[in-house]
C-alpha cells in the first residue's frame, strides 16, 4: 500500500539544516512538497530543511516508521496519513 504522510521537522531535529539528499530517508520514499512562509516548495536533492517545515512523503506500508523516526522530528499528532 501507498501512504501519503507529513511529518515536522523540529529545531533539535537532526534534519534542520541540512538538505534533503544528506538526510537518509529510505529509498521508497518520495517528498512531495515543503509548504514554507506561504509558497509551495517541491524539494530536490539541495533544499534546506528547516525547523518548522512540514515535509509531505510518498511511502510504501514497509517504510513509515522510517520516515517517521527522529531524522525529521517525532511523529506531529495532527499530520495526515492516507491509505
């Protein structure tokens, strides 16, 4: 199954600051979007993550707790996730 999720980058996030390619997110995922002060980013390998961003992912069912885990912040009780 295909999930759609959104999980929060923090300030003590290990992932702040730091662009999206030296992140080690697993390879079945796909970051969609980083709504940021009003704009839509759509991420590529040098986006910065910053703390308060809320990255938007594609990932298989075998790989949520992945992205989920502290690399972007702990799981946000009001992001979305869809089957």
């Amino acid at each position: 199954m295909t999930n759609v999720l959104e999980v929060r980058v923090t300030d003590d996030s290990p992932a702040a600051g730091r662009a999206i390619r030296s992140v080690a997110w697993p390879r079945q995922t796909l970051l969609a979007s980083v709504p940021r002060a009003g704009d839509l980013i759509m991420p590529d390998g040098p986006t910065e993550l910053q703390p308060g961003d809320r990255v938007s992912a594609i990932v298989d069912d075998d790989h949520v707790l992945e992205v989920r885990r502290p690399q972007t912040g702990p799981a946000d009780p009001d992001a979305t996730e869809e089957s």
